[in-house]
C-alpha cells in the first residue's frame, strides 16, 4: 500500500507540475507615434503666363505679391538680366520692342519663381565664363610679357581678369539697377 501511496502522490504531483499556470500578466500598451516630417510642395505654383505681354504682366503682378521682400527682388533681379541679355536690335540700331516681347515670353514663360531664377543665373554664370575665356585667351595670345609693346596688353589683361573675378554668378550677389529696367 505504501507504493501504491507513493505512486498516487507522485502521479498527483506529475500531474500538478504538468498543467497550464494561469498566471496573470498585466500588459501595458504603450501609444507610440511616428512623427513624420514633410515639406509642403506648392503643387498650384503661380507661372508667368506666355500668351501676350498683358498676361505676361498681370500674372507677373500675382506672383510678386504672392512672395516675400526678398524673393520680390530676385524675381526683379532675374527679369532684368533675361530682358537684358535678350534684346533684339532693328537694323537702325533701335530696340525691337515686338521681337524682345517675343523672344522673352518665349523664355520666361509658363515658368515658376524658381525656374526663372535659375534661368537667370545661368546667364550671370554664361557671361563669367565668356568675359575669363576671352581674357585667357587674351593672355595666352601674349608670347612674351616683358616685351615694351606686350606690357600694356598684359597689364590690362591682368586687371580684366581681376574684373572678371567680381561678376556676379548669382542673383543675390547681382546689383539691380531700376533704371535699366525694361
């Protein structure tokens, strides 16, 4: 009897040790947020209107008034280096008004803020590299600089490129000037 004992109490015991715990476990939820950081994209850009002067001026009006200060003055810095570089001349020597509208409608128009300020300084930065290529090639032209004759040419070659140097590449560093203002 005393084994059966023994094995009752050790099956007991087995059978005890073998079942499912029910334990309590207390679960904490925690919120957690993903911040997510986007930069607002203008998808409705005003653009500069491209059928006729008149649009061109009036869509031009909305988007002066839709920047700030600064912008204001780069977009008027950009407008008047593509007008500046694009006059057309009549065979008097005079400005053809009508071609220079054309031409430059045909340039800035349909463009936003930021595309016709690159434009812009795309010219800034053509005109640096034409000025420094023509004096280059002014100095390599120059065989011998210690030569009477070659001094002057050399020495004003020198200060061009010095001028050279300070032409600005970017709207910010152009000096506008309201009187060239076409």
């Amino acid at each position: 009897m005393r084994h059966l004992g023994l094995t009752l109490l050790m099956l007991s015991l087995f059978t005890v040790g073998c079942k499912d715990k029910a334990v309590k476990v207390a679960v904490i939820e925690k919120e957690s947020k993903v911040e997510v950081i986007q930069e607002q994209v203008k998808t409705n850009e005003l653009r500069l209107a491209v059928e006729d002067m008149e649009a061109y001026m009036d869509s031009e009006d909305k988007m002066m008034a839709s920047l700030g200060d600064a912008d204001q003055l780069r977009l008027q810095k950009a407008i008047q280096i593509i007008g500046n570089y694009n006059i057309v001349y009549s065979e008097d020597d005079g400005i053809d008004n009508d071609k220079t509208d054309a031409v430059f409608l045909k340039l800035v128009g349909g463009k936003i803020f930021s595309e016709v300020c690159e434009l812009a300084e795309g010219y800034l930065r053509e005109d640096k590299q034409r000025e420094l290529d023509r004096i280059q090639a002014l100095l390599g032209s120059i065989k011998t600089p210690e030569v009477d004759s070659e001094v002057e040419r050399f020495n004003e070659a020198q200060q061009n490129l010095k001028e050279a140097d300070k032409m600005p590449i970017t709207l910010d560093d152009y000096e506008y000037n309201e009187e060239c203002f076409l």
